[in-house]
C-alpha cells in the first residue's frame, strides 16, 4: 500500500525558534493534509492542500504541495510552548480515497 | 462547524464484557465516517470505513465480528468491542468528511476514545 515518510520524527526546540517538517512518498498524492494532535486528543486539521505547488498558511503554519506530487512540508515560525504536540501529515492518493497517515513529528518547545 | 464527538471520553471494562463507542457528527452530516485505532506513539490505522445505511468496509486484519459497525443515521456512527480482551486496549477515533468542506475530503476528527480492558 501507499506510504508516507515522516521526518524528523521528534523536535526539540526553543520558544521562538522555527520549524521544519516534511513528508515524501514514493507514489504521487493528490491531497496532502496536515494535523496537530495532543496527548489524549484526537487530531486537529491545521492545512489541506490541494494543487501541486500550493501554499498555504495558517497563522504561524505554513504547509507545500510538493511541485512533484510526493511530498509536503510544514514550518511553524516563532515557535511557543502550545505548540507542543505530534504533528501528522496525511494524504489521498491514485484512486484509493483513504486517508494515509506518516508516522508523525513529536515536537517539544523548551519555554 | 465540522465538530465530531465521541462517547464516552475513555471506558475500563472487564474481560468478556462489550464496549460500544459512538461518534456524532454535531453540525453536519456524514454519510461516511471513519473508525481508526492508536496505539501509544504510533500513527492512526484505519479499522473500517462506516456508510450511512450500508455495511461497513473493513480493512484487513481487522474482525468484522469482533468490532461491529453501526451508522444508522447521518450524524451517528457506533463502535462496538465485543468480547473485549486486554489486546483491545487502545485509543479509538473516529472520522468524517464534511460535504461542504473544500473537495470534500478533508477529514474531522473526534476527540477519541480511551478502552482499557482488564
């Protein structure tokens, strides 16, 4: 089946500094989503992408479509203590319209 | 809008007993909706994908017996454990599409339900 490569797969950064994440795949995705999930909750959508070189921002989020079709990346700017959580990048892909998830980022902000 | 809830918020059952989990879209409707299953630090798998009146897909590896399905109107989804086992431990969530979201395919999800087994 369709996967998706998640890195880093944990962050620790401090408060103010900016992030990076990304996801590639080996097979094209027509649809690339990016969710934040804390402890004990379920994922929250942050950016839906939809066209190959789109970008797309959310307050301090900003997500890419990957010109290529296989990855994304996300960048949150001027990090803060909530946005600790696990980051997830999923995707639809070919004609199979289930949601695939990468691995996730755990991503840690010393205050 | 695109708010979906489960009930309850977490359960500890025994051994043997069954456990049903239910997912309410509350400002939209979902003619499908999504079961997934987390295990600690690891990603979401997707158990089956529930239809409004129609049998749910499962994927493989997943016991149509033994986590039953139910979507039985478009704002309710349930999840039934039977037989439940310490294995069945786990965080479960669920999903729905929102028609009226972009391309309808973004995917909502609830805030999850955590079964502990004994």
């Amino acid at each position: 089946g369709q996967q998706l490569n998640q890195s880093p797969q944990s962050m620790f950064i401090q408060e103010g500094e900016d992030v990076s994440m990304n996801c590639t795949s080996s097979s094209i995705f027509n649809t690339w989503l990016w969710y934040k999930q804390d402890p004990g909750e379920g994922p929250v959508l942050l950016i839906a992408l939809y066209k190959a070189g789109e970008l797309t921002s959310n307050g301090r989020l900003t997500a890419q479509f990957g010109i290529t079709r296989k990855d994304s990346f996300l960048n949150i700017s001027a990090s803060i203590p909530s946005d600790v959580g696990i980051y997830f990048c999923a995707g639809y892909g070919g004609s199979n319209y289930k949601l695939t998830f990468g691995k996730g980022t755990l991503l840690t902000v010393n205050p | 809008g695109a708010v979906v809830s489960q009930h309850p918020s977490w359960v500890i059952c025994k051994s043997g007993t069954s456990v049903k989990i239910e997912c309410r879209s509350l400002d939209f409707q979902a003619t499908t909706m999504f079961w997934y299953r987390q295990f600690p630090k690891q990603s979401l798998m997707l158990m089956a994908t529930s239809n409004e009146g129609s049998k749910a897909t499962y994927e493989q590896g997943v016991e149509k017996d033994k986590f039953l399905i139910n979507h039985a109107s478009l704002t309710l989804s349930t999840l039934t454990v039977t037989s439940a086992h310490p294995e069945d431990s786990s965080f479960y969530i669920c999903s729905a599409r929102e028609p009226l979201a972009a391309q309808q395919l973004e995917q909502f999800f609830g805030p999850g339900t955590r079964l502990t087994v004994l």
